[in-house]
C-alpha cells in the first residue's frame, strides 16, 4: 500500500467507516491490491463493525440469507450481509471477483477445493477437497476469482451465524452474479 494512504481504524466503530475506509484503499492502490487490502482493512474493523438488522430477510432453501449493504459508486466493490441458520450450506462454487469473508457472530465452516491439472469445468467431477476450517467471530479469509478459491461455506453449528462479505464487483444488478456454481 502507499504510503501517502492512510488506515486509521483502531477506533473504528461502524459498518459506514469501514465502507469509506475500503472506498478510499480502492481509489488508492493498484486494482490488483484490492484484495489484499481490503482484507488488512476488515481484520482491523471487524470486531468494532455492527450492520444493520436484518432478521426480517427470507431465507433461502440453502438455509441462509443475504442482504446488500453496499455498492461501491464506481462498481469497485459491494457489500452483503449473511445471516446462517443452523445446518445451513452453500453449493460448492467459485467467485468471477476477488472476495473477503469476515466472520462477525458464531461459526462458519468452509470446505476448499482444487481443480484437477487435465481440466477445470464448472463440474464437480473435476474437483477434489483440500480440507476443511471452522472460523469463530473476528476471522477474515480471502478469496480470488474462479478458479482460484473454490469452496462451499456452511454453518457447523446449533446457533445462528452472521458474515459480512466485500466482493470485488458490482452486484446492483444481480447480488448471484458473483457466485460460479460447480455442478454435480
């Protein structure tokens, strides 16, 4: 990151600082370091982050809910909630955008795959698990696009989950357009 910008979220107290604070890091480094900092910036935001409730929102047949809080005015970036019931999961599935994952209440599990060397449709049978995580409040984790970081997030637990999720593109128009879905 340059020096000239500046990260000063130690105190930072809500989900508005943490959006203006990721959209002056997209204006003030390289496209390719989207990423990496936007990720820098929400492990120091998120155990100081609240987002609006958003328990009146459906859930889906996958047993969880999305909310958009966000979108970038450039399409740089946008920003949904997530709330998990228990037992919920997500098809395995790919991302056409970079993506950071910060874990705000509960649990999540995630279930990371790799593509085989002869071939990488959007097909289950080309892919294989290379293991799984479970990660607590305060844990953030990257993803780059498809290929790269294919997974399946569910919520391990008894109790509900909430995430918060900054994906590099805008999703006014389809908030699914970010997922590529492996099929069996």
């Amino acid at each position: 990151m340059p020096k000239d910008s500046t990260v000063s979220l130690h105190t930072c107290g809500d989900l508005t600082r943490l959006i203006n604070e990721a959209e002056a890091l997209t204006c003030a480094v390289n496209e390719t370091d989207h990423r990496a900092a936007v990720a820098s910036l929400m492990r120091l935001a998120l155990p100081h982050v609240g987002i609006p409730d958003f328990s009146d929102t459906p859930v889906n047949d996958g047993g969880y809910a999305r909310k958009m809080l966000h979108i970038h005015p450039h399409g740089h970036f946008s920003v949904l909630a997530v709330r998990w019931m228990p037992g919920a999961n997500t098809p395995v599935h790919g991302h056409n955008a970079w993506g950071c994952v910060g874990v705000l209440e509960g649990e999540i599990g995630c279930e990371t795959y790799c593509c085989r060397e002869d071939a990488c449709e959007c097909s289950m049978a080309f892919l294989s698990s290379t293991g799984l995580i479970r990660a607590g409040a305060g844990a953030v984790a990257t993803v780059g696009a498809n290929p790269e970081g294919i997974h399946r997030l569910f919520n391990p637990t008894e109790k509900e989950a909430i995430t918060l999720h900054i994906y590099g593109m805008d999703l006014s128009r389809d908030p699914l357009a970010i997922n590529v879905p492996y099929q069996h």
